[in-house]
C-alpha cells in the first residue's frame, strides 16, 4: 500500500494521509508513504517514508530528476494499491504511478477549487474520466455538488468519504501552554491553526484587532504568505499583539488550542475545514468564514458548531468574535453541538471506507478478502 503526497509538512492533506497510513496499518496493510519533496524541517512523518528530492523542484531538469526518482521509488516498490492525495499529487504521481506499474490509483481530492489552476482542473478531468484514477474520493457533499458537473466516466468513480479527526488531548494547562507559546496569561488570545497562505485570508484576522486593543492574535503555522502578514501587522500598529508561532506537531496542536479564547478561520476556500473541526470538538469557540462546505461540516444534527460570517466584512468579523467572546450561553451551546463531531467524522469510520474501497478496486468482490501488501 503507498501513500503519495506532494510536499511534507504539518498540515490538513498530511493529517489525512497520516491518518488513513495508520489505521490500514493497525488492520494488517503493509503502508508506505511517499512525498514529492520535504517542505518543512519539523514535519513529523510517518513510518516507512521516503522523499523524491530534497526541496521543491526549481528548473525542469531537477523536476525531470525528480520524475525519474518518483518512477523509480514506485517500481521499486511494486504497491498492490495506491493512494494519492492533493491536485499535484494526483495529476502528476497518478500517471508515473500508472507508468511504473500495474497497481490501481485511488486519487483523494482534498485541494479546494481555488488552489487549482485553471489547466490542472482540465488534465485532472481527463485522468478521471478516462480511468487513471480507479476511484476518486471527496470529502464532503459540497464537494461532490461541485464534481457532479463533471462528465459521466469522471462522476461514476466518485466516492464521498467524509474526513476523520483525532481528538485533541493537551498535557499542559491553559497557563502552562500560554507560557510554552510565549503567550500572556491574562490576555484574550484568538488563534489559528493553518498554512500561511493567502487562500487562507489571515489578514482578515489582523484587520480585526486595531479596534479590539485587549485582543491578541496567535497563528500556528508556515507559509509563503507570513512576510507579507508580518508587513501588514505593522502597518496596523498591532505587530506586538500577533504572535507568529511557526509551524507545530500534530501532538503540540492540543496544547495550542488550549491557548485560545476563540479559534478564527477565515479562509475563501476549504474542502472540509479539519482545523476548525479540532478546533472545535476541543471546545474552543469557531468563528469561521461562511463557505457552504463550512455550513456543512461545522454542524451535529442541524445544530451550528461554529459562528460563521463574512470574513471579508471586518466590523462583522469583530462582531462575531466578540459576540461568542462575550456570551457564555452562546460558547457552551457552540461546544455541545461540537462535541457531537467526533461521532460524526469517526476516524474508524473513515478508514472503515477505504478498506472497502480498496478492496473493492485490488479485486473482483466476490473473491473474497485480502490484504493489499
């Protein structure tokens, strides 16, 4: 069984994929995972991981070097299945997947429309309907509304298989975890746990905070985007209040939520939103960006999980903040109907349905079970 994932780095698509690796471990597949490129110094991989090259590729010759490598690792390999996951992930390790050798592609659509450029919708489209990918997997319903417009031949591979999440436990207290994160003990802290991205729109967090002088902003994560977050911190004049915490384990993500008054989450494009859903199951009031998808997941039998707004409308967005800030009826009716999440996106459950994916796609059902090596 091998996993293949574009970069290596502590965020969402690698909470998945680490995720989906250790529960077919536990039930007797043999897992390997397979990153493109190492994004971040403290990812915290896997067992059995390898990389195609050391960074990112930056010229064609070293990305036809790193095709080579990539054509190369899977031969070797000789997986009975694999699992592919993000747009690059899919597009490119599914076709040197299928030129390596003969083992099914299961490609894990976990990129948000916005992340994909125009051409890399087209080329995946084509790989879908015309049968690289044996099965494709969404994340939500939202998603799978937005791949119905898609041909026949690319629609009837499609599975919705709704993410799993680890429940968050901290070992420390809130005071111990304010002082690891270098955090004031008695200042309201708003947080986020995200790739510092512009898709992610941080900024809209650090636009609220000029008008809101006790408030304190902490950001857990790397990115391309934290220069230019960094830049407009100090052009509001609230840099001494926003803390860049840099990138974090999955194991320390517990301790960080437990910093936090309110968890904000203004991103223009999710599939599923994991963060928000750990954010809020630990019991750390959500104020998200009103996407459907958001609508969708953040929510246990018809009850809000979470406060959405328009992210972009700051005056809203402070509003909100300060509305469950203040509001302690509003704050536990939000954590009761979080705490229903876990049941709804079980990771069993997910992993659950890959088995059976798997197994229906290494072969015919009617021979039976077996394990994919």
């Amino acid at each position: 069984m091998l996993l293949v994932q574009t970069q290596a780095e502590n965020a969402g698509a690698q909470e998945i994929s680490r995720l989906v690796g250790a529960g077919l471990a536990a039930r007797g597949y043999d897992v390997h995972n397979l990153f493109f490129f190492r994004q971040s110094r403290s990812f915290d991989e896997p067992p059995q991981t390898v990389y195609c090259a050391p960074r990112r590729p930056g010229d064609p010759l070293s990305f036809l070097r790193f095709l080579g490598a990539l054509h190369r690792r899977i031969r070797r390999m000789r997986p009975d299945v694999i699992l592919t996951f993000q747009h690059y992930g899919n597009a490119i390790g599914g076709v040197v997947a299928r030129l390596a050798g003969p083992a099914p592609v299961i490609a894990n659509q976990v990129s948000a429309r916005l992340t994909m450029p125009a051409w890399l919708r087209g080329i995946d489209r084509v790989l879908g309907q015309f049968g690289v990918f044996a099965r494709i997997t969404v994340n939500s319903h939202d998603m799978l509304r937005d791949y119905s417009r898609y041909p026949g031949g690319y629609r009837q591979r499609l599975t919705h298989v709704p993410h799993g999440f680890d429940q968050k436990r901290p070992t420390l207290s809130k005071a111990e975890a304010r002082r690891h994160f270098g955090l004031a003990p008695d200042a309201i802290v708003l947080g986020s746990v995200a790739r510092l991205h512009p898709l992610k729109q941080l900024d809209a967090a650090l636009r609220v905070l000029p008008a809101h002088p006790g408030w304190t902003l902490a950001l857990a994560g790397q990115g391309p985007d934290e220069t230019r977050l960094r830049d407009l911190a100090a052009q509001l004049g609230v840099a001494e209040r926003v803390r860049f915490v840099g990138e974090i384990s999955p194991e320390q993500v517990a301790n960080f939520l437990a910093c936090l008054d309110v968890f904000v989450f203004p991103s223009m494009a999710e599939t599923f939103g994991l963060a928000a859903v750990e954010a809020a199951h630990a019991g750390v009031p959500v104020v998200a960006n009103d996407l459907p998808v958001l609508r969708e997941v953040l929510a246990y039998q018809g009850e809000p999980a979470a406060i959405l707004v328009d992210a972009a409308d700051t005056p809203a967005l402070g509003a909100a903040i300060a509305r469950v800030l203040g509001d302690g009826a509003l704050a536990t009716q939000l954590r009761r109907a979080a705490e229903g999440l876990k049941t709804r996106y079980s990771v069993d459950a997910m992993v659950d349905e890959y088995v059976r994916l798997i197994e229906q796609t290494i072969r015919p059902a009617a021979e039976g079970p077996r394990r994919a090596g």
